[in-house]
C-alpha cells in the first residue's frame, strides 16, 4: 500500500478513495493504518437480477 500511495502521489494524484463493507474492520483498520480518515457515506440500491 505504502508503495501504491507513493506512486499516485508522484504521478500528481490529489486523492486516493478506497472502499470496504461497513463490516471489514480488518480493511478499516489496514486504511487507517496507512493514514486514510472515514469521510463519507455510501448509499446504494440493489436490483434482483430478473429486474425485481
């Protein structure tokens, strides 16, 4: 990870958003351990797949 920062930063990245189910604290955990900061909400709407 500390590499993939790296380089988004050299390639003049202004931000980095990654994503995690509300339920993975072991990703959440791994993210703030590499400095990201919880700063949104997701909403979603799921559709069956017969269109239901």
């Amino acid at each position: 990870m500390a590499e993939a920062i790296e380089r988004c930063r050299a390639a003049g990245c202004c931000e980095i958003e990654v994503s995690t189910e509300r339920s993975n604290e072991t990703a959440q955990k791994f993210y703030r351990q590499h400095g990201f900061s919880h700063e949104a909400v997701l909403f979603e709407l799921e559709f069956e797949e017969d269109g239901g």
